[in-house]
C-alpha cells in the first residue's frame, strides 16, 4: 500500500468518525428536549401523586386498569426514551404493571404531536396516522393483558425495590415535606434522574450512530423482497436507528416507495416503543427477564398486527 | 460539581448551536424550537444546581431533608468508577459536540453511506435511484395532491427562461426537471453544489449535487445534476463547489437506465461552500 492511499484511508477513516459525531450528535439534540420533560413528569409525580391517590381512581379490574393505562398514555407528550422513567416511577407508586406497561406503548405514540407530525409526513393524510394509532393500540393491550398473566411482581430490579422499602421507613419518620420543599425535591429528582438516564440515551445514541455509520442500510433493504422479510427487516431499521417517536414519521415516508404499507407501519410502531436507547433504560428499571419476555410479545403483535392489514 | 460542569455545558452547547446556526446541519428547522428551549432549561437546571452547590458547602450535609428526596438513583453513583462512567458518558455528546467539526455529508459518505453511488451498479434495487440526484416527493403526497403540486410547478418553472435553482427551488426545480425534461430542452439552467465524480462518466463530466434535508441528517439524500463541461475536468477536486450554467439537454446515462436531464456547461466559476451547505424541501 503506497503512502498515499495509507492517507486517502486515514483522512476516510476521520471523515467516516466524524460523520458518526454527526449523527449522534443530531440523535441527542432530537432526543434531549424530550428526555427533559420526561424526566421533570417523572419527578412530579413522585413528589405530588400519593399512593393512595392513584389507588383511588385506577380501576381494580385487570382490564379496566389496562384501558386506563392506555388512555393516560394518550395524555402523554412523551416519546419511547422520554416515558421509561415516568413508567418506572408510576410502577413504584403501585400502578398495576399491566397497566403502566400499556400506558408506556402507547404514551409515544398516540399524542397530538406524533400524530401531528405522522399525518405531515404522509403527505397531510390521516391513512398513516390512523394505522399507526390502531396498531399501537392493538399491540399495547394485547402485550399488557398478556403481561398481566404472566408477571405478577412489579418486575422492578431489586436494588431499586430494596431503595424503595428502605426510604418508605424514612418517609415514615419525618414530617411531610411543604409545598416549596416539594418544588426542591421535584427538581433534585428531575437532575438526578436525568444523570441516570441521559447516560444511555448516551450510549444508545453511539451504537445507533455507529450502525448507519459503517453498517450500510442498502445490504439490509435489499434483504427485504417478501412481505413477511419487508415487515422484520423495517422492524430491526426501527431498532437500530433509534430515532424519536416524534420524529421518525419523516424518516419512514422516506422508505415509503421501498416497501408498502405494512412495513413502514412496523416500522412506525415497533421503533416508537422499542429501540436500542429505550431498551437500555427500560433494562435499568426491570428485571432482564421481564423486558425481553416484552419485547418478545411487542414484536410478536406488530408483526401480526402489521402482516395482516 | 461535576453536575454543575455537565448542565453548563449542555446549556453552553445548546447556545452555542443556535449562536452560529450550526442546528440547521443536524435537525430541520421546522423542531428548531424545542432545542431552542433547552437553553432555558438547561441554564435554570444548572443556576439551581450551582445554588445548591454552594449551600452545601455552607452547612454540614443535612440528612434529614435529604431523606425527602434524591434517594432515587444515589446508589448507582455512589462509587468513583460508577461516577466517572455517569458523567464521563454524558459529557461526550458535549465535548465532541463543541470541539468536533461538523461533518457536513460530502462525497466521502455518499460513497460510504446506504444510498451512495456503488448502489447503482448493482442495478437488484431500481427505487434507490431514485433518491440520488433526482427528487421523488410524490411519497409525501398522495396522488391527486402531487398531480396538483407538479403542474403547478410546471407551469410555474416552464415560464421562465432561464431556471436558477437555488435554495428555494432546488427540490421544487429539480424535480420538476426530472419530470419534464422534455419541457425545459434548451433553456438555461443555473445550479451550484459540489462536485461529484463516477466511474462511468467522461473526463469533461461531473456531477453537481447538494445534500437534501426532508426531515433530520438521518434521512439526507443526495441530488443534482450531470454536468457537461467543454474542458477536461479530471483536475477538479471532488468536494470543490462550483456554480455552473448551461443550457439543459437529455443524455441516457446507462446505470440508470433511463434518460436524465443534463446541462451544457456555458460558464462556470468555483465557489466557495455555502453558509448553509444543505437544502431544505419547501412545503407549500
């Protein structure tokens, strides 16, 4: 190898990392403003919303908790990484999992700004927005009624269940925080969950920017002939690339004359609830076993869901 | 501390992204509100954060209020290594942030990228072509919307007599061309962008091309023109921008398989790369 194309190597090496910058770079700008308020959500329901407050109005029918935790999950401006510490924190104060599992699917993508943004990127069509909806939905309850058979614990992590008895006896012996202390500790536990979860954002952000780096999507699109591959092939796109919910409907009308329908709809839904980022944090919060076992159903369900539309 | 030095420069960053306008090369300005208030958010966490820095060091570690809150996640921070990974992770999207140069796509990611030039030799996967040099937006609308848009714009584009594709009308002009080439035969077109070179094109050849912006960097596509030059333009690096006007013409050009407009090159001057090196689709 002649001295020169050692340089022509070296400078495309530096061209291709900086590149991967780039990409993570945009990932973590799109992803931060949401993280955000995540966060902030998260850490004003645990200073605000009492136990007692959420056994009052959730429902203590398997389903009717499922349906409730579907409809708040519409309430949310959240998306798939931004909802993971407001899930956790909802299964915490004794939100039924069932239920803050089907609120965490559906949290992403059933709210007015990915529907908003869903229904431009199709060409100002509701078709899109709609499927998507449905889809999630039909996923959502499908995974947390499952789920409510299966799994009976909580399925937090240990050390955080073992946290939590531990500061119940705390909270026991002082007196109740006033209302400015709870403004304090609302945003103590907004930076400090932030410092928890940003670093897998973080690192999320890497391995997705890593993939489109060096990894070309042609070899994987031209894997995808049949329907049956187009759906898995679009749903593993969804994985790697990890791009907000709020955003990857431009990303995925940019595949639209690639692959029909029902793979652009995988890919909208898969992506908006599991991806490599939120699979980090949600392994953060729950018990390896649980998650996988999730993942497992979601992508069961989409695929069907998706093949049979 | 360290917090106080993480949240500055998330802040410092965010500001400085909007202060020079480098946001629009990693996200379409449409969101450009969102990071936007992250400079507020970010600046708030880290006054209060200081604030609370410097109380601590006023008065002995009170555990009774620290019972009321940041019991979270303390326990994954608690050892130095467990420390150093939190914050260290953290800091590399604001470290690279502000002291890597952006790498705005050029050649070299067209070649190494999804959809780049070798893409079409391989001729399995005919729909790639068409997301270098020509712009297909018929999937952003359905049917009879697009049919609208595009005879609008033909109409629009066929008035004039000479076409200058610059920001505002390069997807629009573009594609319109594309289209119709037949329609805009012998007129005169102006177009800037940098210089791109394939294997399968004459020594007077080249192509000129700009990056497009739908929504993010994610999905930047790559379009222009083949430009025809009355010179040989083998010494002309790759990467060097150039503005070219011509007189527009149709050529089979065979990896595509198909005919594509092409200009005749009446003049052309280097240039120096734009302040925004990519364009973004308009929506009207």
């Amino acid at each position: 190898m002649s001295v020169i194309e050692k340089g022509v190597r070296y400078a495309v090496m530096v061209q291709s990392l900086l590149q991967m910058n780039t990409i993570f770079i945009s990932i973590i700008i799109e992803a931060l403003p949401f993280i955000v308020l995540g966060v902030f959500i998260s850490a004003v329901i645990q200073m605000f919303v009492t136990e007692e407050m959420i056994a009052k109005v959730m429902p203590k029918n398997r389903f009717l908790s499922i349906a409730f935790g579907t409809g708040m999950g519409a309430l949310f401006p959240a998306c798939e990484c931004g909802i993971v510490p407001i899930t956790e924190r909802l299964v915490r104060k004794n939100v039924p999992l069932s239920a803050a599992i089907a609120f965490m699917l559906t949290g992403p993508i059933i709210n007015p700004v990915v529907i908003f943004s869903t229904f431009v990127a199709f060409g100002d069509s509701w078709k899109m927005a709609l499927l998507r909806c449905g889809l999630a939905i039909f996923t959502a309850v499908l995974t947390a009624i499952a789920i409510s058979y299966f799994f009976s614990e909580n399925q937090l992590r240990e050390f955080v269940e073992a946290k939590l008895h531990h500061h119940g006896h705390d909270h026991e012996a002082h007196d109740k925080p006033n209302f400015l202390q709870k403004i304090t500790g609302t945003i103590d536990h907004a930076i400090d969950e932030f410092f928890s979860v940003g670093k897998f954002l973080v690192f999320g952000g890497l391995i997705s920017a890593a993939m489109q780096t060096f990894f070309r999507t042609s070899t994987l699109l031209s894997l995808g002939q049949t329907k049956m591959a187009a759906i898995l092939i679009m749903m593993l796109l969804a994985f790697i690339m990890s791009i907000c919910s709020e955003a990857d409907a431009f990303i995925a009308s940019s595949f639209n004359g690639m692959f029909g329908t029902s793979a652009i709809l995988a890919f909208l839904v898969f992506g908006a609830m599991v991806d490599i980022k939120n699979l980090l944090m949600m392994m953060h919060s729950f018990k390896r076993k649980f998650v996988f076992s999730m993942i497992g159903l979601i992508i069961v369900f989409v695929f069907t869901g998706a093949f049979l539309i | 501390m360290l917090r106080f030095i993480v949240l500055f420069g998330f802040a410092y960053f965010f500001m400085k992204l909007h202060a020079t306008g480098d946001i629009s090369k990693y996200i379409n300005m449409k969101y450009a509100y969102l990071s936007f208030s992250m400079i507020f958010a970010m600046g708030f966490l880290c006054l209060y954060q200081l604030v609370k820095w410097v109380r601590a060091g006023n008065e002995v570690h009170d555990h009774h209020h620290a019972a009321y809150h940041g019991h979270s996640h303390e326990t994954d921070e608690n050892t130095w290594y467990k420390k150093m990974f939190t914050y260290g992770m953290i800091l590399i999207p604001v470290v690279t942030g502000i002291f890597l140069p952006v790498a705005t796509l050029n050649s070299t990611v067209v070649k190494a990228k999804g959809f780049h030039f070798s893409m079409i030799d391989n001729d399995k996967d005919q729909y790639a072509n068409h997301q270098i040099l020509r712009p297909n937006s018929s999937l952003y609308y359905d049917k009879d919307q697009y049919t609208e848009m595009e005879s609008s714009d033909l109409k629009k584009y066929s008035k004039l007599q000479s076409i200058v594709l610059d920001d505002d009308h390069y997807f629009h002009g573009l594609e319109t061309i594309y289209n119709y080439p037949g329609n805009f035969i012998g007129k005169k077109v102006a177009i800037k962008g940098f210089v791109y070179r394939t294997d399968d094109i004459k020594a007077n050849q080249l192509f000129v091309l700009r990056f497009g912006i739908i929504h993010c960097i994610a999905d930047a596509g790559v379009y222009g023109m083949l430009v025809d030059f009355p010179d040989n333009m083998a010494n002309v690096k790759e990467n060097t921008w150039i503005e070219v006007e011509g007189k527009l013409d149709t050529t089979y050009y065979t990896p595509f398989k198909e005919n594509i407009p092409y200009l005749k090159v009446t003049s052309y001057h280097k240039s120096s790369e734009p302040k925004d090196p990519y364009v973004y689709r308009q929506y009207n």
